[in-house]
C-alpha cells in the first residue's frame, strides 16, 4: 500500500528544531545559569553579532519588528501628523508603526516585484516638498534599488526607515539593504528569514546618537535608572531569545539563505507554465527570498487548491491592500496618491509557495510538478 506523501508546509519549525536543538538547548541554559533575563550580556552580544554581519556599526533590540520600526521614525524625530510615504504592499506593520508613531501614511503604486515603484516616490518628493520621511519595503526578500533610493535620500533630503523584515542579508548592486536609510529596521518572527522562538526584532545605523536614543526608548524612556528622559515603549529583546540567534540561529542564517536561493533558483528555472507569471526582482538585487512570489493569471483560488490536493500548502501575500483595511478608517489623513493599479492585482493574483531551507530536493520537485500540471 503506498503511503501519502507527507504535506510540503510553507515552514517547517519541526525540521528548524531538529536542526537546532543541541545549540539551542545549551544557550537557554547559560542564560538560567545567568540569573539575568532582560537586557543582559546576551542581548549586548547578540546585537554586536548581528550589526557586524551586518556591516553597520550599532544593532538595537526590541520586542518586535513593529516597535523597531516605530521607535526608529521617532528618533529620526517624527512630530504629530508628519506625511510618511510608504508601500500599500505589504504587512500591516509597516503602516501600523507609522500610525503608532504619529505619521500620516501616504501611499504610492508598487513595481513589477512588488516594492514600492521609486519612480513614482521620485514624483512624489519633487510634488510634495511636506512629504519627506519614507518607509520604503523590501518585500519578499528582494533589496529595492539602493542607488535609486540613496539619490532620493541626497535630492530630498529624507528621512528613511528601511523595513528589512523580510529582507535580512539581501543585497543591490552589492550593498546590503537598510544602509542607505538612516536606520534599517528588522523583526524575528518566526517566520523571517531569522526568526527567533517567539516575538524579537531590532534596528541597524551607523549613527551612535540614533542608538543610544533607541536604547532610551526601547525601555520606557530611561536615560538611566529610573530616570526617564522620554516617553518610551517597553520593547526590550529578552535574554533568551538573543541567546538563541546568537548560538543557534545566526550561525545558520548564510547556509539557510543559500539554500533558500537554490530553492528559488530551481523553482525559476523548472517551472514552466503560461498561466504563472514568476517574480521579477529588481535590477541588481540578490533576493534572499524570504517568500516565494509570484502571480497567477487567472483563478487563483483554482489554483490553490489544486497544490492543496497534492499535499503542498500555498499562501497570498497579500488579500487586501492595507490602505483598503478597515482599521484604516480610523486613521484621518490617510491616502493613496493614485490609483495602485499594480498593487491590487498582487492582492487580486498573488501565490506564495513553499520556501524554507528544510525543504528537500524531492519536495521542491513535488513542487515544481504540481506547478507544471495546472491548467486554469
Ligand atoms: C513581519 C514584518 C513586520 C513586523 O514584524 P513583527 O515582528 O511581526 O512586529 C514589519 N514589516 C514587514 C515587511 C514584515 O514582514
């Protein structure tokens, strides 16, 4: 009798502990052993680990992607009502920090890959000299093109979060993404591409004032004990999770990144089928696809369910434009700067298939050939 093969899943955490187990074990030792939990050793290692992979001089942890985002436009000096220019594509995070931080989001179209179209930022900075913080996404693990968004920061003189969640070691034209921002920003959901077990993220500069204003307001404003010098977050990176990307996860991030791009490399290359439009990537950018994106031209619900009957799981990325999300309702201001052909027919086309360094060979052909056999 022939077994069913087994579901290819869009992650597999199970594999991830296998692998990571003996590591991880021994880094929530040392910190029990510690006696320390919060804002020790651990996290103080853990940032300087990842900002010299990096290759920018200062990383700050916090509780999460969303806070390093909020708290990186609060010490770029956001005020009350200031316009944020940002990507209608993408998770809701992006604009929620925005709104957390006082901003106003703004949104323009997005490209071909499914970043936010810099051609139309262009026209939006030289239309509105009041819009000059920008939020830019490097979505799906492709680095939006630095060069171009570099001569946009000099021309306008903006202040710019990169938002790096998805993007972690994704270069263009060689450089690494979140290097032309003031500050770059990132989260350790489970998911990215370095995930933590649990809730983690952090923000990169090179700019010593900026982190040390961070590290004030990741933890409720204090400039030293008990002393509050600001209105802050509590958003603090605890000792356990630092502890466990340092020895277990951050090590793996390169061979995992690889593996992931040889995954894309196959899927590019073997799946063969009009009715699927693969991702286009940016000019000069290395993808570290964080997902695998692409669109499907007509049926896309059809479609899902015909890998689902073949035991591989699918998601979309995104259904719905966060400008069209109700909670946007409560956000006064808030506007689209034209019409976001592009980006509704990602929400309308869009399939994300299974990405992840445990997949097998085998799986990734499982793949490929449910792909190949799908007629709309
Ligand atoms: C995951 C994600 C975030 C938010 O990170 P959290 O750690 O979940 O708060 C922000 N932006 C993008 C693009 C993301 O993918």
């Amino acid at each position: 009798m022939k077994t069913a093969p087994t579901t290819i899943q869009l992650n597999d955490f199970k594999t991830q502990w296998r692998d990571i187990r003996q590591d991880a074990i021994a880094a929530f030792e040392r910190v029990g052993e510690s006696g320390w939990m919060i804002l020790g050793s651990e996290v103080k290692s853990f940032e300087a680990a990842l900002a010299r992979m990096w290759g920018l001089a200062r990383a700050v942890g916090c509780a999460n992607g969303l806070d390093a985002i909020e708290i990186a436009l609060r010490v770029l000096g956001i005020t009350p009502g200031a316009k944020v220019l940002t990507t209608p594509l993408s998770a809701f995070a992006s604009t929620l920090a925005i709104v957390r931080a006082g901003g106003i989001p703004l949104f323009a179209d997005v490209d071909e890959s499914g970043i936010v179209d810099l051609n139309r930022c262009e026209t939006v900075f030289r239309e509105h000299a009041d819009v000059r913080f920008f939020v830019p996404v490097h979505l799906y693990g492709h680095a939006i093109d630095l060069e171009h968004l570099s001569r946009l920061r000099a021309t306008f003189d903006l202040s710019i979060v990169e938002d790096c969640a998805q993007a972690i070691g994704a270069t263009s034209a060689g450089r690494p993404v979140g290097c032309v921002g003031q500050i770059a920003a990132t989260s350790f959901y489970p998911t990215k591409n370095l995930g933590c077990m649990g809730d983690g993220g952090a923000l990169l500069t090179d700019d010593d004032a900026l982190a040390d204003k961070a590290q004030t307001l990741r933890d409720y404003g204090q400039s030293a004990k008990y002393e509050h010098t600001q209105l802050g977050l509590n958003s603090r990176l605890d000792e356990v999770q630092a502890a466990l990307m340092r020895d277990a996860l951050l090590p793996r991030l390169a061979k995992q990144t690889q593996r992931r791009q040889h995954v894309a490399t196959r899927y590019l290359a073997e799946i063969d089928n009009r009715a699927l439009r693969l991702p286009t990537i940016p000019s000069g950018s290395t993808s570290v696809w964080h997902l695998f994106a692409f669109r499907v031209r007509n049926d896309r619900d059809a479609f899902q369910a015909h890998l689902r009957e073949r035991g591989i799981q699918s998601g979309v990325h995104y259904p719905i434009l966060i400008p069209a999300q109700r909670a946007m309702n409560d956000v006064p201001g808030a506007r689209s700067l034209d019409a976001l052909a592009q980006a509704r027919d990602f929400c309308a086309t869009e399939v994300s298939l299974p990405m992840h360094p445990y997949l097998s060979d085998t799986d990734i052909t499982r793949v490929i050939d449910a792909c190949n056999a799908w007629r709309p």
